[in-house]
C-alpha cells in the first residue's frame, strides 16, 4: 500500500496501525514468519486523450504477503519478503495470485543492509514518495519520462521493469547520514522486444540521505544505463539519466516536502524538469474521527516537442485527498487530479476503500 503518515494518525486516534495486521504464524528459536496483506476496491472516472471521462470499478493493487527473518548470529539477521497482487474486483475472472509485485531477500545487521531480487526504485522511495505517495493520483515524476523517453515509443528494451534483478547495499546511519549504493544486472540471455539488442550490463544506482531532527534531505542518481541499446538496423539508442533531490520536514503528524528532479534524455526532444511541493496532515479529531489530508502541486517544464507532455512545454500539475479511518484496519479515501494536458488528458476523481489484515 502506499502510505505515509496514515498509520501515525490512526496509532494516534485508535492506539493501533495498519502496518502492524501482519498476523505471525512462526515465532521460534529466532525464525518469524508474518502473512499481510490488503484487499484494495476503487472507483475512478479519468479523461481520456480525447477529454472524454472514462469510468470504471478496479482493483487498486490488492496484495497478499509473507516475510520472514531469523538470527545468523547477534548482530546479523538473515530476511526474505515476497508480495502477490490479485484482481479483488474481477477475482473471477483473474489467475488468483498471478503477479508478483516485489521478492526479495538479504542480511542486516551492524553492517548495514544487503539485498537482492525486485523492489521499488531508490529514487521512487527516497525523492517521489514523499511528495506524492497516495492511493490513485500521483504526479508525474522522471521515472514516467524515461519510460517514454523517444518520440513516444514505449516498447524501449527492459523499461517495464525497473524492479528487477537488482543488488543493493544501504549502509547504516551514522550521525544523520546514511548512503545506499546499487545495480541492477541484465544478462545477454534476457529476453528482448525485437526492436533493441543489448549485451550483459550492470547498472548503476546510487542516493544520500542526511536527517538532523524533524528536517531531512535525500539525493538519487540512476543512470539507467541497462535501457541503453541498439535497434535492429544498426543506430544506437540512449536512455538518459535521473537526478532527484528532496527536502522534508516532519513535525508530529505533518509533513511538508519539496523535490526537484530531472530526467536527462541522451536521444530526441525528452528531457523532463519536475518541481514540487508536497503535504500530509495525518488528522484525529475524536477517537472516531482520523485520517489524512494530502495534496502537492508541481510543475514541469519538458523539452520543446516532448512527446511527455502531449508536445507542450510546461504543465501544472495538481494532485490531493482524503482518507478516512472505520478502524484500525480499514479506510475509505477520495481523491483528485488536474494534469493540464491538452483536452484535459488525466483530470479525474477516484474514491475506494481499503482493508489490511
């Protein structure tokens, strides 16, 4: 789920959280075993390229987890987590647990945390989220211009997945500092679209963090270099890079962030600059009263003919809702958005509710 400061205000109003429904199911002699999971049921209505509102009832990532740790020796803790998302709303007519959303294992301990297998980007986690890390209605960020980084084409090779096959290490904090450091392998044995041939290549990726109280500032670069190639007759194809920079202040349950970030397009008119700000207020007016306020604008400004923006060269983006907590484990929550795309292209509204256990 994408959550922030939501459990905050619920532990504030309720004395529990939904991050904590994660039911143990071994415990013993240093191994833990968790299940969790969230059932997600949406309702949105989204102008289309023609400014026409599209509706429909969906499932807004329903997931069903296991994690799992135990104790090496003291000080290292060997760990693994795995997520499947399913189809709530048309079960039926899905595969059940058919998609895999993030696997992974590793260790930590005084060393720090080393991992391996598929999760979120580092700049999706420390630069993105704090902006805008809502239910339906994000705003758009240099990992969206990068996956349609030429003319439009969007069948660039190994751009869907942005997850995988990765390494990374993060260190631990020391005074106020943290660094993490990563890559993500593509061997020549990967499968390809037909359109770009690639050779085994590793990646590389890498951020900063430093906190000092309530205040905190994180930097991301990932140089997307798996996603460079060379079409089938011969001309070479370069991604680009992503630059991202984040600064928040979190006070009880408010927080307040600003982001700049770039895509740097190596090939055609793609380069993207995004500037936000960001808030969330996690309310708790009675014990039965809580939830969050959220909202960010940014704006963004692409290069002449970016195909991101539809061909302009700015746009306005404005994003925010509300959730509203039944119970510790279950919200309901209404949002909306304005892109300032040509014939409205991504206005819309979204409501919905979401169960965790």
């Amino acid at each position: 789920m994408k959550k922030t400061l939501l459990a905050t205000a619920i532990a504030g109003a309720l004395g529990a959280s939904a991050a904590a429904q994660a039911a143990t199911v071994y415990n013993q002699d240093g191994t833990q075993l968790d299940i969790y999971g969230n059932i997600q049921i949406a309702y949105k209505s989204v102008n289309d390229s023609d400014g026409n509102a599209k509706d429909e009832v969906f499932d807004n990532g329903s997931t069903v987890g296991f994690s799992g740790q135990h104790i090496i020796n003291p000080g290292l803790t060997g760990y693994f987590k795995a997520e499947f998302e399913h189809q709530a709303d048309e079960e039926k007519k899905g595969n059940g647990l058919g998609n895999g959303d993030q696997a992974y294992l590793g260790m930590k301990g005084n060393f720090g945390d080393a991992r391996l297998g598929s999760w979120d980007p580092l700049i999706d986690d420390w630069v993105q989220d704090p902006i805008s890390n809502n239910e339906y209605f994000d705003v758009s960020d240099s990992s969206g211009a990068a996956l349609d980084p030429f003319n439009g084409d969007d069948d660039i090779y190994g751009t869907d997945d942005r997850e995988g096959d990765k390494f990374q290490y993060m260190s631990p904090v020391w005074a106020g500092l943290q660094f993490a450091v990563g890559t993500q392998y593509k061997g020549d044995g990967e499968s390809d679209d037909g359109d770009i041939r690639q050779d085994s290549n590793a990646s590389f990726f890498g951020g900063l963090k430093y906190a000092v109280g309530a205040f905190s500032v994180a930097a991301v670069y990932d140089d997307l270099d798996n996603y460079d190639g060379q079409y089938a007759n011969g001309d070479n194809y370069e991604s680009g890079d992503q630059y991202g920079l984040t600064a928040q202040y979190t006070i009880d349950t408010l927080r307040v962030a600003a982001k700049a970030e770039r895509f740097d397009s190596e090939q055609g008119d793609a380069d993207a600059d995004f500037y936000a700000l960001g808030a969330r207020y996690g309310y708790a007016l009675s014990d039965n009263f809580a939830g969050d306020i959220y909202g960010a604008y940014q704006y963004i400004k692409a290069d002449d003919g970016s195909d991101f923006l539809n061909g302009d060269d700015t746009a306005n983006e404005v994003v925010g809702g509300v959730t509203y907590n039944i119970s510790p484990a279950m919200y309901t929550f209404i949002e909306g958005a304005l892109r300032d795309r040509s014939q409205d292209e991504g206005d819309g509204v979204a409501v919905g509710a979401v169960y965790s256990f």
